[in-house]
C-alpha cells in the first residue's frame, strides 16, 4: 500500500480520550470526535474503512501481530501506537483494545487511547525501528 507520509507530529489533544470501535474483522463502525479531528478524516471517510489505514509504515508488523493474538486470547492489549493522519502527520498513543463480547460471541473491539509518555515514545522509536530492520532481513 502506498501512503503519503510526512515528518509532522500532531501533539496528542490536551485532556481527551481517542475512542473507536470495529467490528471483528478490523472495520471501524464508531469514532468519537476526538478521533475523528486526530485522524483528520471526515467521520463518514471514518466508518466502514479498516482501522489500518492509521497504520504508519514505521509500525513493524509484529507489534500488530501481538495485538491479534492478545485480543484473540480474550486478553485487552496496551501498547504504544504510531497512528497516520490523512495529510500524512502522524501522533503517537498509549491504546488498549479490548474485545466487545455479546451472547459470548466477539462482536467486535473498542480502542481507547490516551496521551502517551514522551519517554516511553522515545524508546519505542529505537526499538520499532530495530523491528523493522529485523523484518525487513526475514
């Protein structure tokens, strides 16, 4: 997939809880202003779109990995989260992803994130890029 990516960091909103829901497969079906004005998509680009196209490619691909197979376990995930906005700017997050359960059954996963630590950032940028490095020689 290609995406426009720029070096602009948008700074996490003073006070406010990110929040957004998907149905099973990853497709977003709620988004809370404070979403929607971070993401920098209309609403209505929002809803029926798969959440990965917030997926900034400096995110390695087994970060994403731990979080299915968290949230498949039943388990609530946390991690530290490079997201892209439509212009390209990206902002970080402390997310956790819980499974929605109705009947027993996964009906879908609630994503609420919070203002990240700038330390906890700073050492995730090191060790995201060593991922990556390690990905791309697999």
């Amino acid at each position: 997939r290609h995406v426009f990516v720029t070096d602009q960091e948008v700074p996490y909103p003073e006070g406010k809880l990110i929040v957004s829901r998907t149905d099973p497969a990853g497709v977003i079906t709620h988004a809370n202003p404070a979403f929607v004005e971070m993401s920098g998509y209309a609403r209505e680009e929002l809803i029926g779109q798969p959440h990965h196209i917030l997926r900034h490619p400096d995110m390695p691909a087994a970060a994403f990995a731990d979080l299915w197979q968290t949230i498949g376990r039943g388990e609530a995930w946390h991690g530290y989260v490079k997201n892209l906005r439509k212009d390209g700017a990206h902002y970080w997050v402390y997310a956790t992803v819980i499974a929605n359960i109705r009947n027993g059954q996964v009906v879908g996963f609630t994503s609420v994130r919070r203002k990240p630590s700038p330390r906890r950032v700073a050492e995730c940028v090191e060790l995201y890029q060593r991922m990556r490095a390690e990905e791309a020689t697999a």
